[in-house]
C-alpha cells in the first residue's frame, strides 16, 4: 500500500511538470517495495525528463531485471528508450 500510494503521489507530481519531487516520491516508496516495477519504471521516465540519462538508463535496466520474461510490448519500449538514451536521442515527453 505504501509503495502504491508513493507512486500515485509521484504520478500525480510527474503530471503537473514536477519531476523533482516525483522522483522523490518514487524512490520513498521503492525504500519499502525496492522491487516494485511501475515505481521503478515512473522512476526512470521522471529521470529521463530531468535529462538524468545514465540514472535512467540504470533505472530501465533494473525494471527489465524484475519483469524477467513477461511483458513484450513494455519490454521492447524500455529496450527502445534504453537504445535511445545511450545514443543520446533521449527526451520523453
């Protein structure tokens, strides 16, 4: 519940333009539930719009680490944006 309520909090920041205080958000609720994979994948967008790039490429290839083989459709976008990132052609939004 903590980390679920950690993650709207930081949605809720991300969404009127404050990604600061959602990646605090995040990483509080990840202190709890480190193995939470929507906090960490709203962590690594959060870091990839504050042009934290190497943070956020970590970030994605930890979320890829706890989806194991589930999930193609969202595996192949954090392959993209990783792809992206390290080619510096970043930028979200």
């Amino acid at each position: 519940e903590g980390a679920d309520l950690r993650n709207a909090q930081g949605n809720a920041l991300a969404a009127k333009g404050d990604h600061r205080g959602a990646v605090k958000a995040f990483e509080k609720g990840l202190e709890s539930t480190p193995d939470h994979v929507q906090l960490r994948f709203n962590l690594a967008r959060s870091y990839e719009v504050l042009d934290e790039q190497g943070l956020a490429i970590r970030t994605y290839q930890i979320v890829l680490r706890l989806m194991g083989d589930q999930y193609d459709e969202r595996r192949k976008f954090i392959e993209n944006r990783i792809s992206l990132l390290e080619r510096g052609a970043g930028s979200t939004q």
